[in-house]
C-alpha cells in the first residue's frame, strides 16, 4: 500500500522563446512506489527532470517535494531527492570510500554519521568489497551503482534516476532492476528511460510524455488491460473465403499477416473463437493454430505517440 505523496506536479510547462518543450503536466508520486516516466528523444522527459531535481525553473506550475515547494523553499525540498543523471557524477580518481565520504560532507550528514551513512549506501548497492578501489578502474556496472550510492546516502525520500541502465550488460541490468525495486520500498523513485521493458520489469505506475504533453498515466494492471488487444491469430491449411470469416458473429475484420496466417479483429466481449472452431470443424478449413494476439507497451507506446502526431499534423 503506497504512503504519503512524496512529489505533487501541478500544472508544471517550460518554455524556450516560443518553443513550449513541456505543456501543463500534473502528476503525484508516493512513498513505495516506483513510477516509470517514458518518451522518446525530443519529448520533454530530461526537462521534467531537470525542473523536478530544481534544476531548470519551471515556467508555470508549481512542484513540491515532501511537503516543499522546489522554488519558494528550495533547500529542504532538495534535501529531500536523490538524483541519478545518465552519466553519473563520480570522480575517476578517487576511491568508492573517498567519493562517497565527499558526498556525505557536501550532504551535510553530521560527521560522527558519515563513515555509516556510507557503508549502509555501499552494502544497498552491493560495493562493500569494492571500497578501496579506485572508480576509474571499475566496470560501467560498479560506476552506475557508486552513483546509486551517492543518490542515497542522505536516505531522501525521493529518488530520481534518468536512465539508470544505460550501457549496462544483461546481468547488470538485472541487478540494476533488483536495487529500483528494493528503494522502491522505502522511497518514492522515478525512473526516466526510453527502455520499454525496464518499465514493466521495475515500476508500479507508468507515465508517457510525447510533444511536452502527458498522453497516458497508468498503473501496471491498468497498462496490462491496455495491452489487452481484441486480435486473434488463425491458422488455416485450407482458408476460405474472406467473407465466410468476416460473416461470423462478432468479427469485425479480417487481415492476412506475413506468414500465412489471418488476424481475427472483433467486437470487445464478443469473442468469436468457440464460433470460428467449430465452423473450421464444419467445412474442414484445416485449423492449426487459434491463439489471442496480445499487444506489447512497444505497441501501446507507439499507438499512443504516432496518434498524437497524427492529431498534432498539420492539414
């Protein structure tokens, strides 16, 4: 069960002369939840993030976080977020233990804390055994988690991570995915990316940015619904005509696919399957395969932004 709103956007637009790069996005994050924030190049993603890590000042709108406005009381409200860019802030030349003891003196964590503030950051994020090390000559994987680490240290109950599993291998991704969710519950984490699949393996609730403008807020199960696509794939070795297909109730279309096989499109709530089987039973069409074709966030994403550029063209 989610906690306290720990992020509240409300009406937040930023605009670069007659440029509008984002348009009136409101939306809430939570404590324990992990909220993953999508868009491709070009959409507004990174100057959200700019604006909610008070970075870049909004042109209207207004962000608090936990309970500050980010412009009328700026540093509790940054006191209150750990922030994770693409490329992470570490100093090649310097140790896990030494960074990381800088960062907690630029935190202003109280001396007699630091050395544990920093061993709990190291062992969340698994660089126990690497404290002595030199970060420059740590792999892409340790570097990402030192700045994960850094992000944490002065326990925020906001975390913002801008694609944290840039250039990582399979493996390191994985254990990428393990700490987001971890964090995700005790802290409020938004995870910017433009990596589909991150959002369905690490987050709870998942916003679309497309041309500045939010164009879909969900949560994972409402996503799943979503991807519930009305298709059905049809194997026939004997097919008939198109229109003994189309004549069955609740069909709606009918579209031959690259392999030889059909897409069945029909009504919401009016699966046709028991009717094709048997009719394919009936004349002997040869039935091989009959399966529900499921729409991936891939599909839904590129729905979602191509049907925003169509609305937006001009004449």
């Amino acid at each position: 069960m989610s906690g306290e709103i720990l992020v509240q956007v409300d009406g937040v637009s930023r605009r670069y002369g007659d440029i509008e790069a984002v348009k009136h996005v409101s939306f809430s994050l939570r404590q324990g939840e992990v909220l993953g924030f999508l868009g491709p190049n070009g959409a507004g993603k990174t100057t959200c993030m700019q604006m909610l890590t008070g970075n870049l000042a909004p042109s209207e709108g207004c962000i608090a976080i936990a309970g500050h406005d980010l412009l009328d009381d700026p540093k509790p409200a940054k006191r209150a977020i750990g922030y994770l860019p693409e490329q992470p802030p570490v100093y090649r030349d310097l140790t896990v233990d030494e960074y990381l003891r800088y960062c907690a003196a630029l935190r202003v964590i109280p001396r007699a804390r630091r050395a544990a503030a920093c061993e709990a950051a190291k062992q969340k994020c698994t660089l126990t055994d690497v404290g002595r090390r030199l970060i420059g000559n740590l792999s892409k994987g340790y570097q990402q988690r030192v700045g994960l680490a850094q992000a944490i240290l002065h326990l925020p109950p906001v975390i913002v991570l801008d694609e944290p599993t840039a250039g990582l291998d399979p493996i390191q991704i994985r254990e990428m995915r393990g700490l987001i969710r971890a964090l995700g519950r005790d802290h409020g984490v938004i995870l910017s990316t433009h990596i589909l699949p991150e959002v369905q393996a690490s987050c709870d609730r998942v916003q679309i940015i497309h041309n500045g403008e939010l164009v879909l807020s969900d949560d994972i199960a409402g996503l799943s619904r979503r991807m519930q696509s009305s298709v059905l794939l049809l194997g026939l070795r004997r097919p008939p005509a198109l229109a003994a297909l189309q004549a069955i109730a609740g069909v709606t279309a009918i579209e031959a696919a690259d392999d030889g096989r059909l897409r069945v499109f029909y009504e919401a709530g009016n699966d046709p399957s028991e009717a094709l089987t048997r009719q394919a039973h009936v004349h002997d069409w040869g039935l091989y395969e009959l399966s529900p074709q499921h729409a991936t966030l891939e599909d839904l994403f590129v729905k979602l932004t191509a049907a925003d550029a169509a609305t937006a063209a001009p004449p």
